[in-house]
C-alpha cells in the first residue's frame, strides 16, 4: 500500500513539472511578439520625428558655437 501513494505522488510531481514546462514554452512566442512590435513602433517613431529631433539639435550647436 506504501508504495501505491508514492508511485501516484511521483505520478502527480511528474504532471506537475510538466504542465510547468509548458506554461513557459506558451509565453516564448508572446515575448517574441512583444519585442518586434517595440522594434517596429521605434522605428516608426524614429523615422517620423528623425529629421525633427536632428534639426533641434542643430539649433543647439548653433546657439552654443556662435556659429
């Protein structure tokens, strides 16, 4: 009878460290899906404000040369 429990206790571990092991396999691809869209926004924002930001700082120089 002892060793019934402790086989369906180590059964239950088992299932246990395996329904872990997919949990984190599922947010792989969510993470991945997180990171491109951050990408794309960066480089949507960049190319929109690039030429603007670059012309401010070309204003400072300017300011601050005397040039």
């Amino acid at each position: 009878m002892n060793m019934t429990w402790m086989r369906r206790a180590i059964d239950r571990l088992r299932a246990s460290g395996q329904d872990l092991a997919d949990d984190e396999r599922g947010d792989v691809p969510g993470w991945v899906l997180i990171t491109l869209m951050t990408a794309g926004l960066v480089v949507v924002i960049w190319a929109l404000a690039g030429p603007a930001l670059a012309g401010l700082f070309e204003q400072a120089i300017e300011r601050v040369s005397g040039f």
